[in-house]
DNA sequence: CCTAAATACTACGCACTCTAATCATCTCTA
DNA sequence: TAGAGATGATTAGAGTGCGTAGTATTTAGG
C-alpha cells in the first residue's frame, strides 16, 4: 500500500497495484467489457427484431410509451436519459413506420406529444417475450442472486455518474 | 411456480412471476441499465479525452497497439469483437490525426497491419489514468467483492452471448 | 499451371449518439 | 405590455456501429 493516494473518503490505488480484473485496458477493463456485454446483447436483440422492421431504441420508446402515452418528448429524454437531438431522429423514423404519431400539445405549442398509433399499442403483446429471450440467453446459468447483486451495482453505478 | 416452463436445462418464468429487479422492459429492465452504465461511462470518458481530440474507440485501439504493435487489422477485431467494416473508418480517422499508420505486410499483401507513430506511443503515459478516473467515478462506493462478482457475471454473459 | 474458393480489407447506406447552434414559444418582470 | 430570459424541440456535423456488396490477393483442387 507503499504508492495510495487518499482523495476524501476513496482511497484510490496506483495503476500497478491493481489486481488483473480491474485492470483499466481494453478490452480486458471492465469498462470495455461492461460495454461489449451490451453491445453483444443488442446485436442479438436487433436480430429478433429484424423482421420487424424495429431497432432496439424503437423497442425502449415504445416501453415508455405503453407505460404511459403522449408523453412530452423531454419526458422521453429524462426518463431514458437520452439526449434531445437522438430523440428527435428517433421518433422521426419511428412516425416514418407508423408506430407513433406527434402531436403539439394545446396548452404550451412548445411542446410535441408523442402518441402510439394502434400499430405501436399492438406490438406489447409481441415484443416483450423477444426481449426476455435475449435476457434469458445472457444470463444463462446465472443465479437470481448474482443478478441482483449485478442489478444493485449496476444502479449505485448509474447513480455515481448521473451527476458526476 | 405454477406457470413455468421448462426448456432444455433452463427455467424460464413467465413474465407475470418477474420479481421487480429484473422486468425486461426500458428503462427498467437489467438490460437496458447495463447499457446506460456503458454509456454514461463513455460520455464521461469523452469528457475526458476531448483536450486530446480523442474518443473512447481511439482510447480501445490504442490499447491493443500497446499491448503488441502492428497487429493486422482482422486481429484487432478479434481481439475487441468488433466488426470489420467499423474498424476501417476508425482507423482511418486515427490515421488523419496521426495517430497510427497503415503498412502492407510484405508476405501476405492482403494484410494491412496497424503501427503506431511516435504520437501514439506517447498517449500511453497519459490515458490510462483518465480511464481510472472514471472507474473511480462510476465504481465509487462498491467494493472489490461485488466488482469481482460483476466482473465474474460479465464474463459469463460475454460467454453466453458470443456464439448463441 | 489455372481456375475456384477463401481471406483481408474497403465502400456504402442506414441508424444511433453526441455537442453546439438555432428556432419557436412561453414566462416573468419592469 | 413590451422585452429579456427560460424552455422545448429541431437542425447540423462528426463519429460510431452494423450489414451487404465489392475489390484485391492468396490458397487449394484438378
């Protein structure tokens, strides 16, 4: 512990120190691998959808939509915290598909409601049973305890970074 | 348990018996956190580098170029199980900020193998600690145990998901 | 040898992702 | 009640990411 540097409560380690698996290179950080892990399960997801004609970002609007419709398109960005000029394209395309349709709201012109279109509210009784595929391919052989412990990390994590 | 269904060795639930932690749908879904993590990483990472006119994707070749000089792009995609075709325009852009620079190899002419200039090599004092900052930042508060557990599950999931 | 298949890479089109700049609309205040 | 500032959304431009198709080059089979 001879080369620690201790910044507030976080003691934070030289680089040499570290034990292989946190070790911070690509691809073997877990950083990369954190990333590669959801890459890898969209790709797989991408392909369930294909014959579709839907994306994987097509899939999580409509989540938030069956949720609860016309929302505003920056309660959209808050809840999946994507950034406003992604969503734009997005729901460009999916109004291209059919899937939803925009609509100013009459009290505040600023904001566009997005609404499902009966093709977007039909596709909850087909979409749901391909995302639990991937998920059950993924964390094949995985207890229910390592995946809530998995879920718990992945939430302080997000937590962490939300206002860094 | 009264509406499980049993495939192969694997026990899929129906969604109904989900406990909460592990719902498939955006944004709740395990899935869709996972991604958000490796994202708000990447966005915090991109802060980072960008005094350095780089981007996390600079950051992973660089570190495979470290690890052994003039790999052969084909190996470069192995190693980081990318695809081919994004690791050209990748490549190209490291190349027009001089980065790295292409060389035929001499035995095999289909080969283009990837060195590094001089600019190159020098990053490797710099990044790496960035990388650990935001390691520090997104893993602030869990300890070594439950990253080894993620870092255990990820891998299983990489596994899993490589060659479904 | 000489052609067919395999291999390494590039080209292209579409979709996502980010930042910064812009436009329209609303709100607050002097 | 004008005008300044805040807010909601789009646009523009660069950089991933993926699949498909195409170009060299090498290897293998006859």
């Amino acid at each position: 512990m001879a080369t620690s540097t201790r910044v507030d409560s976080v003691s934070i380690p030289s680089v040499s120190e570290l034990p292989h698996w946190q070790e911070v290179r690509a691809p073997h950080g877990l950083g990369y691998r954190i990333r590669l892990m959801a890459q890898l399960m969209s790709r797989l997801f991408q392909e369930k959808l294909d014959p579709y004609d839907l994306t994987p970002f097509h899939w999580v609007v409509l989540c938030c939509l069956w949720e609860q419709d016309g929302q505003a398109t920056s309660h959209i960005c808050e809840k999946l915290k994507q950034v406003g000029g992604t969503l734009t394209g997005v729901i460009d395309r999916m109004e291209e598909r059919n899937l939803v349709r925009r609509e100013r709201d009459p009290h505040d012109r600023r904001i566009w409601r997005i609404w499902l279109t009966e093709t977007g509210r039909e596709l909850e009784t087909v979409l749901p049973p391909l995302a639990l595929e991937v998920r059950e391919v993924a964390f094949a052989g995985i207890t229910e305890a390592e995946q809530k412990l998995v879920s718990d990390v992945v939430d302080r994590a997000i937590a962490n970074l939300a206002h860094p």
